[in-house]
C-alpha cells in the first residue's frame, strides 16, 4: 500500500523537484520562470478549466453537500489563521488577513488536479472541478472584502467592491471558467478544430504547470516567519482535510467519489495565489512564501495519508 501511494504521489513531487533543480542549478533561468507561468496560468490552465466545464453535468456535480463539506473547512481554517495570527504571533490585522488567507487558500489546480488523476483515474475529476468552479473567486472576494475591513487604510465599501470586481474580471481562471459555463449552460456548439486546438493546450498546462511552480518555489526561503508557515501548514494540510473529511462522511454522508473529490482538494499544499495576495497588499509576504515553499514540501507526506485514508 505505501509503494502504490507513492507511486501515485512521487511523480508530482519530482517534477515540481525538476523545475527547483532547474532554476537553482541555473540551467533553466529564472525569468523564464516567469513566462513559464505566464503561459500556464493565463493561457493552458484557463483551457484546461473551460473544457472541464464545459463538457460537465453540472445537474449531477454540483452537490451543495460536496461545496458546504469542502467550503466548512475553508472558513473554519480562515478564521482560525486570522485568530492564530493575532493571538500567537502578534500580528497585525492585515498581515493576519493574509495569513488566515494562505491557510484556506488550497492549490486545488496544480497539486490536486494530477494527484487526484494519478490516484483515481481522469474520471473521477468531476468533483474536483465543482470546487475548483468557484474556489479562486470566493475565497478571492471574501479575503479582498475582509482585508479592506481590517486595515487602518482601507478602501471602504465602494473601493471594496471595485477592488473585487476587478480582481475577478483581471483573472484568466476565472474567465475560462465563466466561458465553461456559458457554452455549457447555452449548450453553444463549438467547432471541432478549436477544440482539439484548446486540447493541445490544456495537455500541456499541469506539467507546465508544476515544473513553474518548482522554479518559483526556489526564489523564497524558509528563513522567514518559519512559525507561521507551520501553522499555515497544519492547518491547510491537516485541519482542513480532517473537517471536510468529517462533514463529508459523518455529517452529510457523501458519495465515496465526492468525499475523495473534497477531500484531496482540501489537503492540498498553499497555491502561489497566497503570495500573490499577500504581495498586492504588502502584508505577512515572508509568511505566505514560506508557507507556499513549507507546505509544498511536506505535502508529498500529507497527500499520502490522505490517500490512504481514503482508501
């Protein structure tokens, strides 16, 4: 049983190892890591959601018991990064936003996606893009909303709003979703050509992916805010999970397939989203980067028992 898990999980780890090896070795530069990114976050992912979504039976995958098991554990590991923060570290309200940002703050794409494939099988994805169909705007609008509260700078509710609107409208995630769910939902006929040309793209978007995320991944340290990072990790890669696994299965008795869905997404390792966002407000970034490089790491070991838990 442990040779299958790492079987399936290893793989992820040492491509994500390649890129880190890449960029620290120099053999692959590091602005290149940047158009890397740029291709696979604003180009192949976007493709690889909007086909997702668009071929989905979102009568059948879009099971509020799924989104309140996955999303229970979202907030709860929320409110207790932002009170973690305050309490035990001293922390200021806005760095405290951010960091109760990065401890619910899963990477739900890059991680989850080709772990939950490797373990499941392709068709079991369903689930997974049900949460991740929502997963970038909610938490996007609810940690945007909650950090212009906190700060003494904040924008009020107007500067808010438009902050919002324009964080969504800006991300090309979230607008390859909402095209999914525009061709799905007006049953739109797209021509074959154009999708076997999204296809090529989206077959190149999770190894893409991870190997950028292992050269960005070699650009920070552990050296900052260590303690943080530890508990943004504990609670994203142990916490989290455990509620979801627990409302899932205890509380609203969820299909295997859901709960492994939920599940796997929820014990993902912090997505460089958390560094973004702790970036554009210039609060707790040495605790999100930490925390990105920290989880990641330790996650190879997480996603395993999770797995096996599963079964």
């Amino acid at each position: 049983m442990i040779y299958q898990l790492v079987q399936i999980v290893l793989p992820v780890f040492i491509v994500i190892g390649a890129g880190y090896l890449a960029v620290r070795l120099k053999l692959f530069k590091d602005s290149a890591v940047d158009g890397l990114m740029v291709f696979t976050q604003g180009i192949a992912i976007p493709a690889l959601l909007f086909l997702n979504i668009m071929r989905l039976d979102l009568a059948a995958v879009f099971d509020w018991r799924l989104l309140a098991s996955f999303y229970t554990g979202v907030f709860t590991t929320f409110v207790i990064g932002i009170f973690g923060a305050r309490t035990l570290f001293r922390r200021r309200p806005g760095d405290s936003v951010a960091i109760g940002f990065a401890s619910m703050f899963s990477n739900t794409v890059l991680l989850g996606l080709p772990i939950m494939e490797r373990a499941y099988g392709p068709d079991a994805l369903a689930g997974n893009y049900a949460i991740i169909s929502i997963h970038a705007p909610l938490l996007y609008l609810v940690g945007i909303t909650v950090m212009e509260s906190a700060r003494a700078d904040g924008r009020g509710l107007a500067g808010t709003s438009r902050a919002v609107l324009k964080a969504m409208f800006k991300n090309a995630l979230v607008i390859g979703l909402g095209l999914g769910f525009i061709v799905n939902l007006g049953n739109i006929p797209i021509p074959a050509t154009v999708i076997s040309a999204t296809e090529m793209l989206a077959r190149a978007a999770l190894p893409a992916a991870l190997f950028g995320l292992g050269g960005i991944l070699a650009r920070y340290s552990l050296s900052a805010s260590i303690g943080e990072a530890g508990m943004i990790s504990t609670l994203k890669l142990l916490v989290h999970p455990a509620i979801v696994y627990f409302m899932a299965t205890m509380v609203f008795d969820l299909p295997v397939e859901f709960t492994r869905s939920a599940v796997v997404a929820a014990s993902m390792a912090p997505g460089v989203n958390v560094y973004i966002f702790a970036n554009i407000y210039n609060r707790a970034k040495g605790a999100a980067a930490s925390a990105v490089l920290l989880g990641t790491a330790t996650s190879v070991f997480s996603a395993s028992m999770w797995l096996w838990i599963l079964g």
